[in-house]
C-alpha cells in the first residue's frame, strides 16, 4: 500500500466514482479512478504510435510465423 496523506476533494465527485466503479470505500475509488487514468494514459500513447512503427512483417511473414 502506499502513504496516508490529507487531500481536499469534491466529497460529490467521489461518490460518483464510488458508484461508477461500484467501489465500497472512498479510498478504493480513489484507488480505481487513478489506475484507470494510468491505464488510459498508457494506451493513448500506445495508440500515437499505431502504424508509425515498422516490423517489417506482412500477412504471409505471420501466417509462416504461425505454422
């Protein structure tokens, strides 16, 4: 787990959170919010790179791959 610390949030903002990710404490809610915002953040600059990076390979070089 991680450090305690003291934050002022939107008590609103987070019961919504709570529900959307059907959390059954705050913190756990916090804990969901700020992952999927990794998680998101992660497959957009996964998704700047789509088709931007050369593997060199074709539908024949996979199917032989896959044989």
């Amino acid at each position: 787990m991680g450090h305690r610390m003291t934050i002022t949030v939107d008590e609103g903002l987070v019961d919504e959170v709570r529900k959307a990710f059907r959390a059954r404490t705050r913190s756990e809610a916090i804990r969901a919010a700020l992952a999927e915002v990794l998680r998101r953040r992660k497959l957009d600059r996964a998704l700047a790179h789509r088709g931007k990076i050369g593997l060199g390979l074709d539908r024949g070089g996979l199917k032989k791959m896959r044989s």
